[in-house]
C-alpha cells in the first residue's frame, strides 16, 4: 500500500539569473513499512526533498500525497498537525527544546495536541531508548548520542506513519551511530513505520530496502538494495 | 503541563538583564499613563473647586420666580441640588455715589446659601434673623455709603417696578407696571420703588462682592435671612445630577431671555460645556501625553518582542516541524506579554500614584496663589479614582498584547524551514551586503563590518532610534520653552522689579496717602496720571514699528499719533529721578517753559503678530519738544529730555509713551485740575509703587487699610508676589516637564540596550566565527566604538534637525500668544546633554553585550550554527 507519493515535485529558491532548483521535477513513491535512504553529494537537494515530503517546506512544482492526501492542499494548521501526529522529523543536530527535560522533550508531540502522554507508553519507549536513568536529564546534560535517542524518541511518541531523518548519524561516532540506526530499524520493524533517512554513510544506506539517488536536485536512482 | 509556559519562562530567565529591562518599561510606562490621568483629573477638579469657591457651587441660576415653578424643578428628576435665595426687597440708599446703583438688593439666604453663592464674610458674621443684614463691602468702596458692624438702619424696601416700558440690556423690553428683576440695570426715571415696608435691621457682617451680584446690576447685595411667606418669590440655584443635563433642563423651563446665567467657568471646568475652552484643552493637552507615551512605550515594546521571537525563531521552527500551530505559538508570546504585564503594571500603577503625590504636594503651595483671586484658599487635591487606574492597567496591557502579537504573527508564518535558519521574508527581499571596500579604507575592516551590521540591522535599530529621537525633540523642545519662560519672568521683573508693591485708584481719594503708612514699607512714590496724544514723526520708526502703529491704528499721514501718559510726581521725588536721568536744568528748549523727562525706549503691541517692538522716540538727541494733546483738543507744549532710565514703577503705566513731570510746575502750568484741563474723566489716576521689607505683611497691612478708607483693594498688586508666584509655576513646569521626558528617555534608553544587546547577541555565530580567525579583543573594541558612532551619530542626524524644527516652531507660536519678543536662543545646554546621553546609552549597551559575547566562549557560539 502506498503511504507516500511524490509526482513532479520541484522547489526554486531566488528568481531570475540567480534562481537555483534545489530539487527539480522529483517524482517516486513509497510503501507502507519500507525503509528508504536517501543518499547524494553535499548540496545535492536531499534535506530540500525530505522537507518537503515531511510538509515544512512547500514546493513550488508538484504535489506530495501522504495516504492519498494532497499535502499541501491543505492549510498550515492541518499541516501542523499533520506534523505533530503523522510525521516524525530526526535532525542531525537534534533540535531539543533546552528547557524542557528528556521526559517532556518526547513527549512533546503530545503536549502539543493538548492531550497527556501514556506514562506507561513513555516509560516503555524510554526504557526502549536505554534513557531510563536520565529521563529527568536536560539537553544540555546529554551527550550527543543520547539527545539523538532523545530525538528518535520525540518522533515515534504519536506513533506517526512516516518517520524521516536528515543526516541522524552525522553528529555521532561510529558505535553511537550504529545504535542509533538499529533503533530506527527497530522502530520500521515493531510499528510498521515507513522511515526515510538521508544518510552520507554507506553502511546505513546498505541496510535499507530503497535507495533514491538525488545528484543535482534531479533523483538519478530508486533502486532495491535487496532482491 | 503547558509546554509554551516552560518555554517562554526560561527564555525570560536566560535573558534576565532583557526581561528586567522590558518589565522597567512598562513600569514606568504605567506609572506615565497614571500620572498623566491623575493630574489632569486632580487639575480639572481643582479648577472646578476654584470656581466654586469664586463663583459658587450651582450650574444655573433664575431670577425671582414663584415658590411654584421652584416646586416644578425639584419634580425634575434630573436635579440633584436646588438651593433658593429669598427676593426680598429693594431699598434705596441715600447719599450712594454710584449713580447706575442706587439701591441695596435684600435676599433671604438659608445657611447653606452662603457657600453656595460663594459669599465671603470678611468682618462679623451671617444674619441668623430676619432683623440682621449683612452687606458687600462695594457699598462704601464703590457707593461711598459706609455700614459699620452693630450700626441699626432703618431701610423701605419694596418691589421694582417698571414707570413705563423700557429696552434693558439684559431682559429686552420691560413693560410698564412690570416687575423688574434684580439684574436688570438701573433705568432711572423709568422704574420706581413701591409697596415698601419699613424694615429695621442691624448690620452683623460685611462680605466681599459676590461674583453673583453682577456688573450692570443696580442693588449692592445685602443678605438677610428669608421670610418665607406664600407670596414670596425665590432665585433658584439649580445642579442637575449630570452637569451636561443643565442646558437641556433649563431650555424645557422655557425661559424668558436674561431671566437666567450660566455658571458657566463652573461648567467649563467640569466638562459640561461645549465648544472649544479651557477644558478641551486640557483633554488635548492629555491625549497628546498620552500619545507620546503609547508612541514611545510601543517603540521599546513592539522591538523587545521583535527581538525576542527572533531570538526564539529557531526553537519556534523547531516546533512547528515537530508540530505546533501558529496559533500556539502566537499564544505562548501573548503569555510572555500577559507575564510581564502582570509583574510591571501593577507595581507601575502605584508608582505612578506616587509620583503625582509628590508632585501634588510641591504644586499645593503654589497653586491656589496662582489660580486664585481674593480671599478663597482651595488646596490642589489628589483624585485618584479606579476608573483611572482601570484605563492606565488596560492601556498598557495592550500595548504589550499588540507588540507581542505582531512580530509572533509573521514568524508563525514563515516555513517552519526557514524560521529554524532565523531567515526572515525580508532577508530574502535585501540586497547583498557586503563590507565596502571604500569603508575598509576608511575605517579599517572592524569599522567596516560595524557599519555594514549597521546597514543590515538597519530595520531592527530603527525602532530604538526613532524613541531616541522622540526624547531628543522633547528635551530640547522642553529645555528651550523653560528658558522662554523664564525669559519672559526674568523681563516681567525688568519692568516690575524695582517696586514690590504697587495700587491703582480711582479718583484722588484721601485714604490712598494712608498706604504709605502701611508696615514694613520702606519707600513709596505716588504719581497722578493722565492720557494725551502726540505726534511722533514716523520716519523716527522702523520698519517694523511703523507696520505695527499702521495696525494699530495710531498713524496719521506722516505722523504716528501716539498716546502719552503725562505722570506728574511729588518735586521731591522728580529731583531723584532727575539725578537718575543725568538732567539739569540748564540747556533748554526755548519754546516751552515746562519740562517733562521721558524714557527714550517705547513699546509697540502689533495687533496681528502680537509682538513689541522697542523703539528709540529720541532720534539721537538729548533734547526735543512735544505737543500734547488732550480729549477736549486743548494743546499743550513741553520741552523733551530723553533718558534710559525710568523711576520707581515707571514702566508700569498704560500708554505706549510716559514723560514725567514734577507737580510744581505741572500744576503752574496746567493749572491745579490738570486732569480736567485735559479734559480726562477715566479711572486710575492714581499709581502707588511701594517697596518693603516684607512684602506679604505690607500687602496685608495695606487690605485693612484699604477697607477701613473705603478704597477698592482690587487696585492692589504685589508684584513682588506675583512674580514669585510666576517663578514658582516655572519651577513646577520644570519638575513636570523634565520628570515626564526622563521617564520617556528611560524607555527610550531601554529600548535602545535592549535592540543593540540582542542584535549582538544574535550575530554571536559570526564573531565567534572571527575569533577562530584570529580578531582578538583590541579588534572587537575598535568594531565597538565605530557601532557606537553609527548609531548614536544616526539618532543625532534625525533627531538635531527635528528638535531645531519643533523649537523654531515653538518659538513662533509663544511669540504669537504670548506678546514678547524675544530672541531665538538655542538650549546649548539641552543639547549637550542629550548628545552625551544619546553616546552614554549606546556605549553602555554595545560594552554590555561584547561582554556577554566574551562569557559565552567561541565554541558556543559556532555551536548556534544552522541545523
């Protein structure tokens, strides 16, 4: 079943002479439950193509369908929502809120719909994120591996549809990061989310079930890793 | 939990010095608004006080009508008080100077009518029986009859009757056999007294003139206590609940012309009245304040929220990627507003209340001296009434709610993208700018980047400008009106300041020889003074003077046809001044025999500009002649000596031209009535100047012997005090003035620390960044001191020749209203200190964030790179 599609999907920035595509004329989609990475050189459009698939940046050619549903048909408030209950966004710089402890920083999502987290479901994911004995920690008492599971944690609370990360490992060691991959896959596997990752590393792309190529802003490869 | 709150209540706590600096501003602009409202609420209900004082407490008032009608308006339910006085009576007085007030009016009053008609009792008391009278003291100075206290008289009082009909000034046409009432003027062979009663009554107390008792009116007013009989006839004192309600009321009354008067300073000053006066100046006057205070508070609000969100953006991207509305965003920066409203707008509030206390008390003394006429004591109050409070609370509130609103509203609409990079709609929009090399060259690369910041930041920075330059134009504004006003004491007292006290009076009246006795005088001068007219050639004139004689009037083909005052003065004292002039007698004018000295300066009032010119009448030379000439046409010659110098008092008299001649030979010459010889028959003939050593005692001393010789002490003025007084109200100015725009400077000055401080610190990526590539801190402070000059240099260029313009056009307009020429002067002294000020607040806020920067080390800051 496709939970995503992309058609056409294009994003200039500036006008005239100075005008750049960062992404132009991508098309492709993706099923439910499939782990994409997508891989290219620096400056090749890939956080362009991920933010636009996760509604943050609106295109300016082209059309992105979550379930069937025109993104960007649909207002800023629907998409706001949309981020909060069907998307979560993993940044290479972790992007935590510094006043908020590891508890509240997960459970943000949450608190943002208004409603109040399920403390078994928090202490669950917590404990599967092995941030049980610092949950009462702040971002700027982590190390960088565990603010990155912090993350992690922040965008499956709401148990979304789509999970994408720009670049998850780019801040962490190799140990860290291998980590960090196996609970994303972990998280693909127990919730049957489809997760989309840019990644530079050719060992985590290797682990995924999709490749898409983007040199240029234009996709040059969507091919299986594995037959 | 409420995530926003969290938020938003470490960022306050993160940016301590910010916060504090914001929640000082709405401090202070609560505590502006309060004292603004306060004020002109406490000055409104002062002046109504006065006038209540002077003129009585009641909105309308009707002449004799029947107990009936009185009975009909107190029906009225619009009214909230209604006070009567009794007509009683007219009773003819015998022996009364005043030929146009022959009579003695008798009302009844109740006890409570004394207050409300203002009546002053200044000897004895109130009449408490129908047998006792109190009388106005214009009876003997104005009518020359004299009523002792204890004296019995015997009076026929009965009604006024119209002998046949007659057109008054007041009511229109009386008809004959009417009654007439007691404000119509005396119609003289056309009205009688009859139906009179004997009445006997014993005089208990003396009062001064009520202001009731008007002009035209033919009875001095005499009070008794009221009859109350079925027949009688009332005045009514009407106040309806809502002053406004008085004209409306008064109109359905159906009034005949004249039978009724407005209170109307009362109304005025309670807002009742329409039209422009007094009050709706106050409320302009108020609204303007006010309007500076919401400019200059919404300048520091509007950016410190501006700030603060773009301080914020990157967490508020970071939300909205994760999922937060722009509406819980918007909201959470409404918190942070509603946060710092309640910790600033109380505390505001009650230092506003404080402030006009203290202002309150230093006006107190000053006030009713300068507000006040007679005998009436009204103290300036403080009314602080919660509708003020609510309205100043409100104001603020809103103002803070609006600033936090507007710069939340356009983030929460950027790309969630774009607000995590801290890049704003209007970056895209700006033209590449990069470090000039001809700036480089200039100011070497720190000078250089200081100035190409300054250029980019240039939207932000506009904000604490422009309330840098609104303090600026009102301090100099303020600064040179002060020196204006103290100008124009400084030249009242040039022209009063070599008396203390000076009298008036009407026709020679002995008693006016008795003042020189008053205590404490040290020595006194008495001229008698009367007009004539000149000719002056105009070629003597500027061009100015000769334009302001043409407006006047006082031109005549190639002549200006001037008044003189002829003030003839004791030999004794005209050798004095003669001494004074340098003026002997040899080297006369042949042609005439009397010599008269005469200041040379003189000045013009120019009716349109309302501006006077000094003149010199002299031509050069020590000597002329002058032919005067008086009403009846008779001509008289005199030989001129011009001087500088003018006696005692001397430049108090009314004409546009005063010489001065000794009584010997005026009264040789003239002949002893050289008052009628001119053919003169006005009032003041007689100035007294008086010096002393303790001008209040003389000044009192000099009331008591005025009553007692029967002269009208309206004549007496201490100038002594009256300038003191005016010195006072300067100073009052002063504190007021100065203290609002240094209340307004201290939001500037906080906006201005807090614009700078956060735009620095939102560039601390790139000057870590610099000091990675080796810009050590002898750098950093030469980049400081150029941002200095850039933006201190920036808020003088627009705010010098805007405070010059304001003050050029100040300058016009005092001119215009108040009469004076005066030089234009600029306020060096303003302008110096506001200059350093400006230098000081930006300095301070430059040294305050680099220091900042130097805590928060190099690796942090590249840390705040991108995402």
């Amino acid at each position: 079943m496709k939970i995503l599609e992309v058609k056409k999907l294009t994003k200039i920035y500036g006008s005239g002479e100075g005008a750049v595509k960062a992404v132009d004329d991508v098309s492709f989609s993706v099923e439910k439950g499939d782990f994409i990475a997508v891989v290219g050189p620096s400056g090749s459009g890939k956080s362009t193509l991920l933010h636009m698939i996760g509604g943050l940046d609106e295109p300016t050619y082209g059309h992105v369908y979550v379930d069937g549903e025109d993104l960007y048909k649909q207002n800023e408030e629907q998409r706001a929502i949309f981020r909060r209950r069907q998307v979560g966004f993993i940044y290479q710089y972790f992007n935590l809120i510094p006043a908020l402890d590891v508890r509240e920083n997960i459970a943000l999502p949450v608190y943002l719909d208004g409603r109040e987290p399920d403390e078994a479901r928090l202490d669950e994911l917590i404990g599967l994120l092995g941030l049980s004995d610092r949950e009462k920690h702040y971002p700027d008492q982590l190390s960088g591996g565990q603010q990155q599971r912090v993350s992690i944690g922040r965008a499956v609370i709401n148990s979304p549809s789509i999970v994408l990360a720009d670049e998850p490992t780019g801040n962490l060691d190799s140990r860290n990061s291998q980590e960090i991959v196996e609970l994303l896959k972990d998280s693909n596997k127990r919730y049957k989310q489809t997760l989309i990752v840019i990644t530079h590393d050719e060992d985590i792309a290797l682990q995924a079930d999709r490749i898409i190529t983007i040199e240029d802003g234009r996709m040059s490869e969507y091919g299986a890793v594995r037959t | 939990m409420n995530v926003f709150r969290k938020i938003t209540t470490d960022a306050m706590k993160k940016n301590r010095m910010r916060t504090a600096v914001i929640i000082a501003g709405v401090v202070v602009c609560a505590a502006m608004i309060t004292g603004v409202l306060l004020f002109a609420a406490s000055l409104q209900t002062f002046l109504a006080n006065s006038a209540r004082a002077t003129e009585g407490d009641w909105y309308m008032r009707t002449q004799p009508i029947s107990s009936t009608k009185i009975s009909t308006m107190m029906a009225d339910n619009r009214v909230m008080e209604l006070d009567t006085s009794e007509s009683i009576g007219f009773a003819k007085l015998s022996g009364s100077k005043n030929n146009d007030k022959p009579y003695l009016y008798i009302s009844g009053y109740s006890e409570n009518m004394y207050d409300t008609a203002a009546i002053n009792i200044v000897e004895g008391r109130e009449a408490r029986t129908s047998k006792e009278l109190v009388v106005s003291e214009a009876l003997y100075s104005d009518g020359g009859v004299r009523y002792r206290i204890g004296q019995k008289v015997k009076l026929e009082v009965g009604k006024r009757i119209a002998v046949r009909s007659f057109k008054s000034y007041t009511g229109g046409k009386v008809k004959a056999g009417a009654q007439i009432w007691p404000n119509t003027e005396y119609a003289g062979s056309a009205e009688e007294i009859t139906d009179t009663k004997t009445r006997t009554y014993t005089v208990v107390g003396i009062c001064e003139q009520p202001n009731i008792e008007e002009y035209g009116s033919p009875g001095y007013t005499a009070i008794t206590t009221p009859d109350n009989r079925a027949s009688s006839k009332y005045c009514a004192f009407v106040k309806t609940e809502d002053p406004k309600d008085i004209y409306d009321f008064t109109a359905d009354l159906n009034p005949a012309s004249g039978s009724y008067t407005y209170n109307n300073n009362l109304l005025t000053y309670l807002g009742a009245s329409s039209g422009f006066d007094s009050m709706t100046i106050l409320y302009l006057v108020t609204l303007l304040l006010l309007l500076i205070i919401t400019i200059g508070s919404m300048l520091l609000f509007v950016n410190a929220f501006s700030i603060a969100t773009a301080d914020r953006a990157r967490q508020f991207g970071a939300l909205m990627s994760i999922g937060a509305t722009g509406r819980q965003l918007r909201h959470s920066m409404l918190e942070e507003a509603l946060m710092i409203g309640a910790a600033g707008i109380p505390p505001g509030i009650l230092c506003g209340i404080g402030g006009i206390w203290v202002v309150k008390n230093i006006i107190s003394s000053t006030a009713s001296e300068v507000f006040i006429e007679g005998s009436a004591l009204v103290r300036f109050g403080l009314t602080v009434h919660p509708a003020y409070l609510l309205i100043a609370a409100g104001l603020t509130l809103c103002m803070l709610l609006l600033s936090a609103f507007i710069p939340a509203r356009k983030v929460s609409k950027l790309p969630p993208v774009d607000a995590m990079r801290g890049i704003f709609k209007e970056d895209s929009k700006k033209p590449r700018v990069g470090i000039s090399g001809a700036a480089r060259k200039m100011f070497g690369f720190e000078g250089a980047l200081a100035s190409r910041n300054f250029r980019l930041d240039r939207r932000r920075y506009r904000g604490a400008i422009i309330s840098l330059v609104l303090s600026l134009v009102l301090f100099i504004s303020a600064g040179s009106l002060i020196s204006f006003l103290s100008k124009e004491a400084d030249d009242i007292y040039s022209w009063t300041g070599d008396f203390d006290i000076m009298y008036t009076g009407v026709p020679l009246q002995s008693g006016s020889s008795k003042l020189a006795a008053a205590s404490a005088v040290t020595s006194s001068v008495r001229y008698k003074v009367f007009t004539v007219r000149t000719k002056v050639p105009l070629k003597n004139f500027t061009k100015e003077a000769r334009a302001a004689l043409k407006e006047n009037g006082l031109t005549k083909g190639k002549n200006a046809n001037i008044y003189v005052s002829v003030a003839v003065m004791p030999d004794s004292a005209f050798s004095k001044y003669a001494k004074k002039a340098g003026y002997s007698e040899s080297g006369n004018d042949g042609s005439s025999s009397v010599k008269v000295i005469a200041p040379k300066e003189i000045y013009i009032y120019s009716g349109n500009g309302s501006y006077t010119t000094g003149v010199d009448i002299s031509n050069g030379s020590k000597r002329g002649h002058m032919r005067f000439t008086g009403d009846n046409g008779r001509k008289f010659d005199v030989g001129v000596y011009y001087t500088s110098a003018s006696p005692m008092g001397g430049r108090s008299f009314d004409q546009t031209i005063t010489v001065y001649m000794p009584e010997s030979s005026g009264s040789s010459f003239f002949g002893s009535d050289y008052i009628k010889a001119a053919g003169n028959n006005g009032s003041e003939k007689i100035y007294m100047f008086f010096k002393t050593k303790d001008p209040a005692t003389t000044y009192n001393s000099m009331k008591r012997i005025c009553r007692a010789e029967g002269l009208s002490s309206a004549g007496l003025m201490n100038a002594q005090a009256d300038y003191e007084g005016f010195k006072n109200l300067i100073s009052m100015m002063k504190i007021l003035m100065y203290g609002f725009i240094m209340l307004l400077s201290l939001i500037a000055a906080a906006n201005v620390f807090s614009t700078i401080a956060t735009n620095i610190l939102l560039r601390r990526h790139e000057f870590a960044m610099l000091q990675t590539v080796g810009m050590g801190p002898k750098n950093f402070v030469r980049m400081v001191c150029y941002s200095c000059i850039f933006y201190g240099m920036r808020a003088l260029a627009y705010g010098l020749p805007i405070a010059l313009l304001a003050m050029w056009g100040m300058y016009k307009i005092l001119l215009y209203s108040t009469g004076t020429y005066m030089a234009f002067d600029l306020p060096w002294s303003c302008i110096i200190v506001s200059i350093i000020s400006i230098i000081a607040v930006v300095v301070a806020s430059i040294l305050y964030s680099m220091h900042k920067l130097r805590k928060t080390g190099t690796m942090e800051g590249l840390r705040t790179a991108g995402f």
